[in-house]
C-alpha cells in the first residue's frame, strides 16, 4: 500500500463518516428526507393513526 491508497482510503472514510453524521441528525430532527407525499410510513414519522372514513368530517 503507498501513500496514494491510505489517502484515499481517509477521505473515503470521511465522506462516508459525514453521510452517516447527516443521516443521524435528519433521523433525530423526525424525518427520513425522502418526503411524506408517498410514504407508507409518514403516519408513524408524524405520530398520527390509521385514517379512517370519518375523519374528514368535522
């Protein structure tokens, strides 16, 4: 291994560190970044329940 390899081994650790770093601070603010539009999850992200017929009735 020369010099070449360990430097690019380092800043491929750091990268990676800083996606994983992003990725634990997005989870912790509530949120998975991909948009709530689609998700079959969004309910569990935002603490609501199953929707039911009658919940757009005031």
């Amino acid at each position: 291994m020369n010099i070449i390899d360990i430097i690019l081994i380092a800043l491929l650790a750091v990268v990676i560190g800083f996606a994983v770093r992003h990725t634990v601070k997005q989870r912790r603010a509530g949120g998975c970044g991909c948009g709530c539009a689609n998700c079959t999850g969004s309910a569990a992200c935002h603490g609501g329940g199953a929707s039911s017929a009658n919940d757009d009735h005031p």
